[in-house]
C-alpha cells in the first residue's frame, strides 16, 4: 500500500515536471508562423561531454545536434508495417509507465546507474504492428547515429522506450525526448534522441559497430567494468545486465 502510495506520488510529481517542461517551451514559442516543422529548435547543439548534470554520467553523441523541440517532434514509426504513423510526445507519455534502476555500461569502459522511466516497445508495436516480414527495428536519431535491435531483443523485460531520468524528463545531453534502454546490452545499443523506429526485415549494422571493433549484437561481455560514480574502481563483470551494483 505504502509503496504503491509512493508510486503515485512519484509518477504526480514526474507529470508535474512534465507538464512543466511543456508549458515552458509553449512559452518560449515565437508566435510568427516561421514556427520550424523540423524537428529541432534553436541555435544551441548539444554533443559529446563529459560534464553533464548527471555528474556520474559520460555524454556521448555521434555528431553534435540541435536541440529537439517537443512541439514540432514526432516518433515517426515507420517501415513494414501495414499504416505507418507518428506520435506525438504527449501521446506517448499517456502509454503505460515503468521505472527501472539500471546501469548504462559504455564499451568503452565506464558505466553509471539511473533510474529510468518509459514505456514498453511492445505497447508501441500493439498500436503499429510489424508486418510479418519485419525481423527488427533501425533507430534513426537526431544527430544521425543509427542502430539496430531484433524485435527479441526489444521484447525483453527491462527493455524500456524512456522519457524520464531520474525522475526528470530527459535531458537534451542525455536523449530528450525518447531513447532506449537495454540494460543488458552495451551503451551504444541505447539510441538516444530517437526520431523515427523503421522496421526492416534484415540486421543492419549501427554507427558504432561501423566505426569499432564491436559486434552488432552489443550484448556485455565479461571482463572488467569502471563504474564512474566509485572513482572508476575497477570491477570484475560476468556479462549480461550489470545488477550486482
Ligand atoms: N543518438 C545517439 N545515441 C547514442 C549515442 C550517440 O552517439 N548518439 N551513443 C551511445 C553510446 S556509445 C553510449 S555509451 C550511450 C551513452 O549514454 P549517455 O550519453 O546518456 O551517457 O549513448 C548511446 N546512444
Ligand atoms: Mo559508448
């Protein structure tokens, strides 16, 4: 009872900020109709740091990138699908929300912890079903970094479609308004800044895959991992979901 008490208060206060964060770029809306129909707003690029707000966290981006604006950005769902479609931010934020704690581990030694709130693939996909041809999704996102995920791999219990982090929406830094998490797989099988979900019949190579010496399935492999918010410390990892801090 007590915990679901909890629950509520935190999902209130995560719309609270929400609403918030909306109203304030309704505000900052020029009224001329040059209103931009892309997605980005402003003159500002947001782009690989390492001082982001989350201190514990690495900021990574392919290329730098303005930032998105939540009025004009659409999740394009796009592909083999029988009637393609676009969601609006408010739209998604009505889907069914789940918070988890996980580790963010880059392939690139670091990793940070955060909780994460979203919703889940599998919603999405009940409102625009894959055809049958469809074996994944290729992520495009707002700085062009592309990758791709099997629908098994999107399916998975703590594969999280996330808009909030730690209990705020998402940082432009860290992939405002939607990225994915998947827990289980290296940092750069979690698009940030994602525009539009295209499915596609055949596994496609992502940008970091193209550029590194790392598989396609980016699936954490035992060895040593340097969590950034113990100094980097080194610590051994087994493979898989980082759960054991
Ligand atoms: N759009 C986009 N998403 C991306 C990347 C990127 O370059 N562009 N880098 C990936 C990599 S390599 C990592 S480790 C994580 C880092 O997440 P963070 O920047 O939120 O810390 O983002 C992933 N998602
Ligand atoms: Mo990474």
């Amino acid at each position: 009872m007590r915990q679901i008490t909890k629950l509520t208060r935190r999902l209130f206060l995560q719309g609270g900020l929400w609403a918030i964060a909306l109203l304030g770029w309704n505000g900052l809306r020029p009224s001329a109709t040059a209103w931009a129909a892309d997605s980005f707003i402003g003159t500002d690029f947001v782009g690989k740091t390492r001082k982001g707000k989350h201190r514990s966290f690495y900021i990574n981006f392919w290329k730098p990138m303005r930032r998105i604006n939540p009025q004009s950005w659409r999740l394009k769902i796009s592909g083999l699908c029988d009637e393609p479609r676009s969601f609006t931010l408010t739209e998604l934020l009505k889907l069914p929300t789940r918070s988890q704690s996980s580790r963010l581990k880059c392939v690139e030694c670091w990793s940070a912890r955060a909780q994460w709130s979203g919703f889940s693939f599998k919603d999405l996909q009940r409102i625009v079903p894959p055809q049958a041809s469809a074996q994944g999704v290729l992520f495009h996102c707002g700085d062009e970094y592309k990758e791709y995920l099997p629908l098994k791999a999107l399916h998975q219990d703590r594969v999280l479609l996330v808009h909030s982090m730690n209990g705020e929406p998402l940082s432009d830094a860290h992939g405002f308004p939607l990225r994915l998490i998947a827990p289980s797989k290296y940092g750069y099988k979690n698009p940030k800044a994602i525009l539009e979900m295209e499915y596609v019949s055949e596994q496609q190579a992502g940008t970091w895959s193209k550029i590194g010496p790392y598989s396609s399935d980016g699936t954490i492999l035992p060895g040593t991992d340097h969590p950034l918010e113990y100094g980097k410390e080194p610590r051994r990892i087994s493979g898989g979901e980082i759960t054991d801090y």
